[in-house]
C-alpha cells in the first residue's frame, strides 16, 4: 500500500498497519493518504481482485507477472494487492476519506484464517 501513498518519498512512505487476532482469524488494516488518481486505480483494482474466486486470482497473478505496469508512480504491477487478494479469506474490504488538494485517506481491512486454510 505504501506504492500508492501520496507522501513517498525516496525511500519512505507514511502509512500505519494494525494486525490483530479475533476468533480463528487475523486481521490486517492499513491506511494511508493517496492521490484522487491513485484512489481511483485502487478503486479498481479491488473491485476486480474481489470479483475472482482463488483459482482466478493464481492465474492473474501469473499474467500480471509479465504485464507491463500502466501506473508509472508504481515500481510493481499490481502484484501486492494480488498477493493480498490471494492470502484473505474474505474480500478485501477499503474505504476512501477524501481530504484536500486532490488527496483521500485509503483504509484497507482484510482477514486471514489461522493456518492459512478457509
């Protein structure tokens, strides 16, 4: 998520990661401020991840291995958030605060099952 945050620097980003347990699942949240472009390819790219099933997600994931990357604020293709995708249990679940000058907050929950099996 840090890719995506409006404040990278050269070698930093800022962002804050919450990792807990509750029941038989862990649960990750993030945030971070993003630009309205980024918020918008976030957007859509969660939609779509959300959309397939985990067999779907494997051979995405192949096929964006060896994708040219159409974000050049980006150093990857979509591949973390694949890779998330991949590993919740459930959808991933975002919302997007909007701030000024053309930023938002970007929050993202997920759930892992313990064990890493659903």
């Amino acid at each position: 998520m840090m890719m995506y945050s409006a404040d990278r620097g050269d070698k930093t980003s800022n962002g804050i990661v919450i990792i807990g347990v509750q029941d038989t699942a862990y649960f990750i949240q993030s945030g971070n401020v993003v630009t309205d472009r980024n918020a918008a390819i976030l957007k859509t790219r969660i939609d779509y991840l959300n959309t397939l099933d985990k067999k779907e997600l494997r051979q995405y994931h192949k096929q964006q291995l060896n994708a040219e990357n159409d974000n050049p604020e980006s150093k990857g293709a979509g591949i973390g958030l694949i890779e998330i995708a991949r590993r919740a249990s459930d959808p991933i679940i975002y919302e997007f605060e909007p701030l000024s000058d053309g930023l938002q907050y970007f929050t993202m929950y997920i759930t892992v099952k313990q064990g890493g099996k659903e």
